[in-house]
C-alpha cells in the first residue's frame, strides 16, 4: 500500500499545481507559474518514487504496465514530466494551465480503478513489456501535450466574423445534420426492434448485438469523420467551424471521452465486458447520455464564448504554439512507430504473426497514418496554422480511442489493458 | 528542377508522374488509409459461420457478400496499400537526387544580401578577435563542420545526413511489406494439438485449410502448469446504513479480522463456480444465464474457538438459504481469483529422420525453432494432458526486422536531427572584425534559434570585454 500513499500525493500535487497555473493564467503573475511548476516537479518526483516503490514491490520482472490503474498513472507520469522537459526547455509556463488538469483528472479517474497489484499473465511476461508499453506511452505523452497546444491555439485563433455563409455551405451543413438525425433515430428505431425481438437483457452477445455495434459505429463514425473533412478540407467551412465550435468542438472531445471511459470502467466492473457491449448500444444509454453532453456541451459553450478575447490575450502568439506543437509531435511520432514496431515483434515471439489485424493494433495504426499526415502536410504540403491544428486534434482523438476505446467497447488480444 | 517538372507535366506520362510524386495524393491515401482501417475494427472480422453468430442472418449475408469480414484482405484494401506503395516509391525517386545535392553540394556562399535578407541574421562588430581562423574554432565548439569558402565567407553546417532520415523511412516501408508479402507468398500458419506422449508430423495447416505435414516429427515429452495462489476480496459492512468497514484481501487458509465484532474469518475451501441443481426441466432452464457463482467458505472464531461456517457469495447471487451468523454486518465477495494460469510450458522433442535431435521447453514468448518452422505455445487441456501450438514459417520474418529496425533509424533520423546550417561574412573594420551572420535548420526552428542565440552571445561576449 505503500506506493498508493505517494500516487496519493502526486494527485495533491497535480492538483494544487494546476490550480495555481490557472490562477497564474488568469491573474498573469509570474510567480504564481513558478510555483506551480515548483509543485509539479515535486509532485513528479513524489510520482517517480511510487512508481519505482510499486515496481519493487511487484517484483523485477513485473513492471506496473499490467492494469488500467497502472498504465494511466504511468501515462499522467509521462505526460507530467514531457510537459516539464518542454517547460524547462523551451519555457512554456501557460501550456501547464491545460496540461496540468489533464493530469490531474488523470490522477483521479486512476483512484476510481482498481490499484491491486495483479499477477502476470503468461501472455505478458515478456521483457518485450516494458519496452513496448514505455514506448508507446511516452508517444502518447507527447500526444497529449500537442492535444493541450492545439487547444490553446484554437483558442487564440481569432474570431473571423466578417465570413459571409454561402449557400453551398448551409446546403452541405443541412445535408450533414439531416443525416446525422436520421441515422439517430434509425438506430433508435432499430435497437428497439431488436429489444424487443432479442430480449437485451440475454448475456452473452446476442445476435442483434453485432448489428447495434456496426449502427452505434457508423453513426460515429459518420459523424466524426464528416466533421474531421469539413475542418481540414473547406476553408470556409473550417473558418466557420473555428469561429464558432472550435472550442465546443474540443470540450465535445474532452467531455465525451471522458465520460465513455468512467462509464465504461464501471459498467465493467459490474455487468462484465460483453454486458458492457450491450449496455452502451442500448437506446436507453444514448438518449439519456446524450442530453447530459448536450447540456455539457451549452455549458462548456457559454463559458468558452464569454471572456474568450481576454483569455486569449493571455496565451503564448500563435506562431510559438504552432512551433512547440510541431516539437511535440515530432517528438512522439518516432516513439509511437518504435512503440508499434516493437509491439508487433512481440507478437511475432508470443502467437508467430507479427500482424494480424486486431482492433488495437489497427487504431495505433490510424494513429499513426494521421500524425504522419500531420508531418507531412506541414512539412511538404505547407499546411498551416488551423488546418494542422485540426488534424492533431483528430490525432489525439484517435489516441485516446486507442488507448481506451478499443479496451471498452471493441475486444481483441489486448483485453487486459 | 522547376523548369524540368514542367516541361514533363506536358506529356501524359508527365503528367501521371506528377501525380504519382504528388503530395496531396499522399495525403489523401493516408487520410482514405485511416478512415478505412476504422472499418475492420468495427465489424466482426470471422469466418462466416461465425458472422451469423454475432448478426442477424440479413445482415451477416450483406457484409459476407461485400467481403467485410475479411476486409484487410479485400481487393480494395489490397489496392489502396499498393496505391500507398506507388505514391511512396515514386516520391522517393522523384525527391532524392534534390535532397542528395542538398547534403552534398549546398549553397555555401551568398552574398551579403542574401544573409541580411534571412530570417536568423545578425551584424556584429568584434574588436577582439584575430581573424575568420578563431571564429571558425568558436563555431567548431558547437559541433559544425566549417569550410571556408572564399577569404571572407564561412559555410558551416551540421547533421546534414538527417535529410536522408525520410528516405531511409520511405524505403524501410516500402521493405517492410515486400516482407509482409513474401511471407503470404511462401510461408504458411497452422495449429497442432499433441498430446503428452504422442509423436507426430501432423498439423491443421490454415493456409491450405486443410490437415498437412511437417518434414519431420514433433513430440510432447511433458506438459507443465503452474497456477498463483488463489485470491479472494471481500467486502464487509454495517448492515443498518450500508457503510463499508473494510475489503479484505486474503489467500486461502489465511485469516481476516471482521471489523465491529472481534470475530476472524479464515477461508477454508471455496468454488469458482457453485451451482445448486435447477429443479426445472432442461428446456425450462436458463441456459444462457451466467455460469459464475462463485462462494467461498469461511469458518468464523471468537478468540480462538470456532463458532460456525458460512459460504459466502457475490452480492445479489445467494444460493443458499443460510442461517446469518454476524447479525451486525453483512460479507459479500466481490472477486475471485481461483486458477489463474502463472505459466504453462511444454517440453518438446524434435525427431528428424527417426533421430531426436533437439530437446526445449518452450512457453508463451520462448518458442522452439527448427530448420525455419517455429512453434509457439499458444494453449493447453489441463484434463486431456493436450498441449495447442502454433505453427508458423515465415520466410519474410528477417526482412521485416530488419526494415523495422531501419525505419525505427530513419524517424529518428528526420525528427531528432535537424541539418543546421550557417553562414557568414567576415570583414576588417576598423577595430576587430564586422562578421555577418545568418542560419537556418530544416526542422525544429525552436531549437535552432537558441543554438544560434547562444553563438550569438558568445560574440557579443567577446565585444563586451574587449
């Protein structure tokens, strides 16, 4: 229980840390940064202590990669101390207002899970391990980071009022929701149906089960994606999108994400993974869900609009933001390739098929597609500014799908973490 | 290289070279490559008799028939990665030799315009220096290469090999999947299941989908399990408000306080699955209810003398009507940890040409490998004494570790170093020495400006104190 007692710590740390960078945001005050960062170096520290007295006490061969609570307090762990390099380096005291929360909330969503230390299962004890979790992580770390600069910049971006609505685009944005309603209540009508022939509360994957899945799947992904093209593809569209949602549309990502892997660990723990399946393709579960977004989502849209000019004035120029963005994922970028490299020659050593195409491996290499288009429409296309901007957010996006998304509700060989 | 280009674009060959070389098109092939792979991930990927266990009938015959349950292997996907292919072989044709005169022959001399005109550019004037020979010792100092162009120039550049780093990249990829291939082509993948004992050249072959034999024996002299210690958690509370006093963990035999009585607990025995006889008929029966009810027994003392047994279940799954023995707080258990695999192993045997002549233990991640054909352990009957392998030889195996590792290189390459390159002009003034100077980096701006700061500076230190 030892190493709890310091993980514990950290978590006081984190918070009181990003606490005083948002009051040094808001007030401007430099030694309230300098501060902050005090305490998030000590909290790190403190971290690194738990993280080493928890490997010890699981033994040489167990590294603490073995569970959720383990991986994402490693991944706050790294996200913390790549934050602090950048700091360090490149002196980045506001990005600690938006990265220092995440860690934060990291920390605390870590106290809802399980912390027992878990006996290994054949399967991971390998000294492939440590060097495929650790890789990837620092990648992911890096990620989240980028995910906190690109926020900033989308938040200092200014307003373009003066953007007249042209008829193609109020055609295509029409075309876009009536589509989205109308797969909504498609699955509606359909799911019901379903209940109502399969009886839901079946365990085990009943047969309608497949087809919500495929209905829950493409609705999100219809959704998604024809928003990921619009933002990157139309200018217009995307002048529009950042004018008015760019900040509606990171809290959308935030807070939907966060809310599917609360709800999801719970459910887990108490209805088993193939309930889990059921229970978050059941209408009852979008349609109530869904209105707490939406009032999340006014919310968030209400105090992003009100005072953004005077938060925005308060942000590192947009040039800067774009520059340690691009560190950021730069930096990430080899780590997450080594980090799936190494993950496929473990599996070459462990089942004799280096890839086969299971969910998780799949959504690193999504990951991995769209940072590499990141780079390569900065460095060759000569995107720049908004444009990049979005596709980091649909990086991170799919990061966090990676690593949470596909544990909860697609399965596959990686079901343990 | 401009003028070139757009004479080729005139032909039709031209012009499908420029598409080729295109970097929207490689945009647009990573982006189509993202938004497809989310397909497989998404529908079940099986064999369809096992399609139609997870979809309804109709649906499962749409997404046979469009081949989605197979889509990684689907003539379109196929199409879309040789597409990727193309575009990322023609791309490095068409921008090596450009990157090749970069590294090797750059612009090493501009004028005096030209490195005012940049965007990293000074002018100082350094009284104490004696001449280009000791500013070209201060640059060296930071690890540049210096060349000295003409009496007043000075080209000094660094980590210019990073410019090859998307190269090597391009072509690890490109190495990597003509190893992917060659192990479809002329490898195969299969399953064997060898009883202890048992001597055989058999295996289910899932590239020819059909039993097959191996060019020599495989044997299974011994069959190994080893389990952890079986774990209970247990949660214990106050029976009128619900509060949660404690959640134990124990080991069997181990003993636990239960918190406001002064009584322990100690696990004597338990069943994973404990399953009391439906009295219905098996057609009445709920077949498809969960099997897991799992109970534990605990034997109660009260400073040391026994005072009675109890199973103890999951909360809500009782099976049993039992007396309560602790009136004040209610145990339930909420995990179980009965067998859970800590490693199996089995010892095989190589028989070639009726000679045994290799003996391993092999378990999960330590495979046995004979003349090109591994075998890993992948499963085990603990009742049947059966051992499941799999099966594999891959010729490609070597190549694509290989190009996995130089890809790991040619990233690092691209991102990690940044050619650094600067330039300057020297001339006598009328105390010391007016130098010009100017620097630019292909990667990490950031970076690069606080090296060149730091140059910077250690002039400016020099003016200071001469």
């Amino acid at each position: 229980m030892n190493n709890q007692l310091f993980y514990n710590i950290a978590f006081g740390c984190y918070f009181i840390s990003a606490l005083l960078y948002i009051l040094f945001m808001v007030s401007g005050k430099e030694v309230l940064g300098k501060i902050a960062t005090a305490i998030a170096v000590v909290g790190g520290v403190i971290n690194t202590v738990g993280f080493i007295l928890r490997w010890a006490e699981g033994g040489a061969g167990h590294a603490p990669f073995a569970n959720l609570y383990e991986s994402v307090t490693f991944f706050v762990y790294v996200t913390v101390a790549f934050y602090l390099y950048l700091d360090i380096r490149y002196d980045m005291k506001p990005v600690g207002a938006f990265v220092m929360p995440l860690a934060f909330l990291g920390m605390g969503y870590a106290n809802l899970l399980d912390p027992n230390i878990e006996p290994l299962v054949p399967a991971l004890q390998s000294n492939w391990l440590l060097a495929h979790v650790a890789l990837c992580f620092v990648g992911y770390a890096a990620f989240a980071v980028s995910y906190g600069l690109v926020t900033m910049y989308l938040l200092k971006t200014p307003k373009k009022r003066d953007v007249e609505v042209s008829t193609n685009f109020s055609i295509i944005n029409l075309a876009f929701f009536v589509a989205t309603i109308a797969a909504f209540v498609a699955f509606i009508i359909l799911s019901v149906m379903a209940t109502a022939k399969y009886q839901v509360a079946l365990p085990g994957l009943s047969p309608a089960a497949g087809d919500r899945a495929i209905i829950v799947g493409a609705w999100v992904v219809v959704f998604v994606g024809l928003y990921a093209i619009f933002s990157v593809a139309r200018e217009r569209i995307r002048d529009k999108l950042t004018s008015y949602f760019s900040v509606l549309n990171i809290s959308f990502v935030v807070t939907t994400c966060f809310y599917l892997i609360i709800e999801g660990v719970a459910q887990k723990l108490s209805l088993g993974s193939q309930q889990t399946a059921l229970y978050f393709t059941s209408p009852r579960f979008l349609i109530y869900k869904s209105l707490i977004l939406l009032a999340i989502l006014v919310l968030s849209m209400i105090i992003s609009s009100w005072k953004r000019e005077a938060l925005a004035a308060k942000l590192p120029d947009l040039q800067q933001l774009d520059n340690i963005n691009y560190i950021a994922i730069a930096f990430g970028f080899p780590f997450l390739t080594a980090g799936i490299i190494s993950g496929a020659i473990w599996a070459n050593e462990a089942w004799g098929t280096y890839w086969s195409w299971d969910p998780k491996e799949t959504w690193s290499l999504i990951t991995w597609f769209v940072y590499a288009a990141y780079l390569h429409a900065r460095y060759m296309a000569g995107w720049k500014g908004v444009k990049t901007a979005y596709l980091a957010v649909y990086g991170f996006l799919s990061v966090i799908f990676t690593y949470f998304g596909v544990n909860l509700l697609l399965s596959g060989l990686h079901s343990y973490n | 290289m401009v003028k070139n280009r757009a004479r080729k674009n005139k032909t039709f060959w031209g012009w499908v070279w420029h598409y080729c070389c295109s970097i929207k098109v490689a945009l647009t092939i990573l982006i189509l490559l993202a938004l497809t792979s989310i397909i497989g991930t998404i529908i079940a990927q099986e064999a369809p008799e096992k399609m139609f266990q997870i979809y309804q009938p109709a649906t499962a015959n749409i997404l046979i028939k469009l081949g989605m349950n197979d889509m990684y292997n689907s003539w379109w996907f196929i199409a879309l990665l040789g597409l990727f292919i193309l575009n990322l072989t023609c791309c490095t044709i068409d921008r090596f030799m450009p990157t090749w005169k970069l590294i090797t022959k750059p612009k090493k001399n501009f004028s005096l315009d030209c490195i005012k005109a940049r965007k990293n550019s000074d002018e100082i004037i350094v009284p104490s220096i004696n001449g280009v020979a000791e500013i070209t010792g201060i640059i060296k100092k930071f690890g540049y290469h210096v060349t000295l162009t003409d009496e007043h120039s000075l080209y000094a550049y660094k980590g210019r090999w990073a410019r090859m780093g998307y190269i090597v990249t391009h072509i690890s990829i490109i190495m990597v999947l003509i190893g992917a291939i060659m192990g479809k082509v002329s490898g195969y993948k299969g399953f064997m299941q060898i009883q202890e004992g048992e001597i055989s050249p058999w295996y289910w072959s899932r590239t020819l989908n059909k039993a097959a034999k191996l060019d020599f024996m495989l044997g299974l002299e011994k069959l190994y399990m080893e389990y952890y210690p079986p774990e209970f958690y247990f949660e214990i509370s106050d029976v009128r408000n619900g509060r949660v006093l404690g959640k134990p963990k124990v080991s069997l035999g181990e003993k636990f306080k239960v918190p406001k009585t002064g009584i322990k607990g100690q696990v004597v025995d338990y069943r994973p699955d404990y399953r009391v006889a439906d009295p219905r008929p098996v057609a009445e029966r709920d077949l498809t209810a969960p099997p897991e009810y799992p109970a534990v027994l605990v034997k109660y003392q009260e400073k040391g003398r026994v005072i009675g047994e109890r199973w103890i279940f999951v909360a809500g799954r009782d099976l049993l009507r039992q007396q309560p023995l602790l009136p004040d707080v209610r145990i339930s258990l909420y995990n179980l940890y009965a067998e859970r695999t800590k490693d199996y192993k089995s010892t095989l045997s190589v028989y070639d040409k009726g000679e045994r002549v290799l003996t391993k233990t092999i378990e999960v991640n330590d495979p046995l490998r004979y003349r090109g054909v591994t075998f890993y352990q992948s499963s085990f009957d603990k009742e049947k004494r059966v051992s499941g392998l799999q099966v594999a030889h891959d010729p490609g195996v070597p190549i694509v570790y290989i190009f996995c590792s130089t890809m790991i290189l040619g990233v690092m390459m691209s991102f990690y170093i940044s050619h650094r390159q600067l330039w300057f002009k020297v001339e006598k003034a009328r105390q010391g020495y007016k130098i010009n100077m100017a620097g630019m980096a292909n990667r990490n701006p950031l970076g690069f400006k606080q090296e060149y700061d730091k140059i910077l500076a250690v002039f400016n230190k020099r003016k200071s104190s001469g």
